[in-house]
C-alpha cells in the first residue's frame, strides 16, 4: 500500500493486490489499485500492457488511475505470469491474439466479470486502455462488443477486424505519437476512414514528435537495446493521460 494524496483530515492510500482470474486455458496474475475512499464507488479501468507483458509500467498507470478514483486492473494478457524481454519472444506471445481476436475479448470479459464482484467497484462505469500491443487488443475487444463505455488506445495499431456499427458498445479515444513508425499514416487513414464510413465517433489525438511507446519510460532504453524506433515522450505521455482524463470525464458522466 503507499499513501498518495494528503487532505485536511484524511491521507488517501493506494491499496494494491495480486488476483488470478481463470481465463480459457490459462490463470491471468492481475494487479489491482485502488483507494481507500469510500464515499463512492469507483468506474472499473481494465489495462492491457505493451507487448511486454503486465509490467512496471502498467503497475504505475494502475496506481496513478487509483490516485484519480479509478478502480484499476493490470491485466496479465498472456496468462500464467509471463512477460517477454526480447523482440523476438514478444512476438511468439502476441501472435495468437492477432490471430484470433476473440482470444483477447474472452481475456477482457473475464477480467471485467472479475472486477464487478468487488464492493469498491462502480459496474456501471467501465473502460479498458491498452498501450501498443494492448491498444490495438481493446480496440478490437471493441469492434467485437465489449461491453464497456469507453476504449482508450494509447501508442497502438489501428489495423484489425472491420468495425461493425452495431457490435459497438464503447466510445473510442485513440492517443497516437506523430512520428510512429509502426503505425504508419496509411494504417491512421485507413482507420478514420472505416470509423467515418460507419458513423462510429471516435476521437482522435496526436502528439508531435512522439513515436510508438512514447508513455513507457523503458522505451528509450529499449529502442536503443533492439535497435527499435521507439522513446519516451514526457510531453505526449503527459498529454495523452490528460485526454483520458478529459475522456473518462465525458463518458462516465451521469
């Protein structure tokens, strides 16, 4: 537990726990922040992390979500605790779930099921945020229905299955860096053009001089370990949490 804002009367603390939700063929080890107010109930954020695995970077979003009120789940996307710390094996882990993207609406469901069970949590307030890899997985969760009000993709791919007006339940932000290689223009094109097609509002932002993963303070040491385009971005990583703010704001009004 660590204590994060203090008040006149009370200091806010920031509780943390480890849960394993039984998904499929695999154990998910979650992580989950949340505060020890109780004058309210608290909107559910589901996190699905880079193609690393449930890390500390999304350990400290959680906890930052808890800060604002939030009930926040890490979500180990693999299942069975793994992460990856190559390139290479990455790719062997996230393969599946491009392959077949039911597999991560099916690991986002039963993480939502979970976090409804808890007093704290507010299941009438949902989100899911994915960074990289877990950007495009909430993307496409929602293209398949997931049943929350919003999805935030920061920094990821916006290629996948084609969007259904229908199936959408969630409203969409997407947080991408200016200078992403791996998220070409084409690929950004290609997307607001289905969404606009469709009619599916969605909002979009875009931050100067950011490339892929610039939220991750890892990734300037990691561009330069794999030789990879990406670094981190104090400005856009500041920037981005503040759309979502703005954004969760908007769709959990009630």
């Amino acid at each position: 537990m660590t204590a994060c804002e203090i008040s006149d009367n009370h200091q806010l603390i920031i509780k943390n726990e480890d849960l394993t939700i039984p998904a499929d063929s695999v154990k998910m080890n979650c992580f989950i922040a949340y505060s020890d107010d109780t004058s309210s109930k608290k909107p559910i954020v589901l996190i699905v992390p880079e193609w690393w695995g449930l890390d500390t970077h999304v350990k400290t979003k959680a906890n930052l979500l808890a800060e604002l009120g939030y009930f926040a789940v890490g979500i180990d996307m693999y299942g069975n605790g793994k992460v990856a710390s190559d390139p290479a094996t990455a790719k062997t882990y996230t393969a599946p779930f491009y392959t077949n993207p039911q597999l991560a609406l099916g690991r986002l469901q039963a993480a939502l099921t979970k976090a409804k069970t808890y007093s704290q949590a507010d299941t009438s307030r949902t989100a899911a945020i994915g960074y990289c890899f877990g950007g495009a997985m909430v993307l496409n969760s929602a293209r398949l229905g997931l049943p929350v009000n919003g999805v935030v993709s920061f920094h990821g791919n916006l290629s996948g299955i084609s969007p259904v007006k229908e199936l959408f339940k969630a409203q969409v932000l997407i947080c991408h860096g200016a200078i992403d290689q791996f998220v070409p223009a084409q690929e950004v094109a290609t997307f607001k053009t289905q969404m606009d097609s469709l009619g599916i509002p969605y909002t979009f932002k875009e931050y100067a001089n950011a490339t892929h993963a610039f939220t991750n303070p890892a990734s300037t040491e990691n561009g330069k370990k794999f030789d990879l385009p990406i670094a981190y971005n104090e400005a856009a990583d500041t920037a981005s949490f503040n759309d979502m703010r703005v954004f969760f704001k908007r769709i959990f009004e009630k």
